[in-house]
C-alpha cells in the first residue's frame, strides 16, 4: 500500500469494526478453523492432544548442546606462570578470594589446606584435560594404563 492509500483507508485510520461492535464480527465469528495445523499439533501438551482425539506421534528430540565445563584453566592461565609453585600459589589466593566473597572464611591468610586444595583443582583439571585429548587412546595402549 501506498502512503496516500494508508492516509485514505478506513481501516487504518479506525481500526476493525468488530470493535466496535459492527456486525463486521460476525463474519470473523463464522471463520473459525476446525482442522488444527500440524505444526501447532506437535507444540501441544499431551493432554490437549488427546482431546482433541488425533492419532499425534509423540517423539523425544535430545539435542546435545555443546558443554561448558568449568575449569580452573577457564579462569587461570598456566602458561602465564614461571613455575609450578607460583601457579599454585595464586591459584590458592584466588581460592581463598572467593571464599572470603561467599562469607565461608574469615581469615585471610593461607594455610596448606588452601595450597592443598589448588593442587588438588590442577591435578584434576589435567586428568580431565588427558581424557579430551585425542591421543589418550593410544597412550593407554601403548604405556598399558587403566588395567
């Protein structure tokens, strides 16, 4: 439509008369759909389907998203440190950062059991690491791991 059509046009410029009350609504009334679209059959619940008596196929789409893991190494660079020892002491402050963020300790010192904790995060976070890689199998097999 043109603009000086728009400009004309009852419609546009009243809207419906079945808003009105017009009898323009009746004939909206009489326009009803009996037959329901398959598309809208397939996002129904269960129970309207059953209602309405349509022989509907259910079915179960599992669609496997990609995963997103949390790891230490999403927060933590390794390769930015020099040396183990350095890696696992700030990865315990960061530790002992959040948990002083969440009200679970108090003292802001570290103590081994932190440093232990972080160690324990890398070790696992290697192991996990190990499983994703596509040599494991081979390695397994050739240093007969996992017996």
């Amino acid at each position: 439509m043109a603009p000086t059509e728009i400009a004309n046009c009852e419609l546009w410029n009243h809207g419906p008369g079945m808003l009105y009350g017009e009898t323009d609504g009746e004939e909206h009334k009489e326009q009803i759909i009996t037959e329901i679209p398959e598309e809208c059959t397939k996002e129904m619940r269960i129970a309207d389907q059953k209602k309405l008596g349509n022989n509907v196929q259910n079915s179960l789409l599992v669609v496997e998203g990609e995963k997103t893991e949390k790891s230490i190494a999403m927060i933590i660079n390794c390769n930015n440190f020099s040396s183990f020892r350095r890696l696992i002491r700030v990865t315990a402050r960061v530790l002992k950062f959040t948990k002083i963020l969440k009200r679970k300790c108090k003292s802001k010192e570290l103590t081994t059991d932190d440093v232990k904790e972080a160690e324990l995060l890398w070790i696992k976070e290697i192991q996990t690491s190990l499983k994703r890689d596509s040599r494991n199998e081979s390695w397994r097999r050739q240093f007969a791991l996992f017996r």
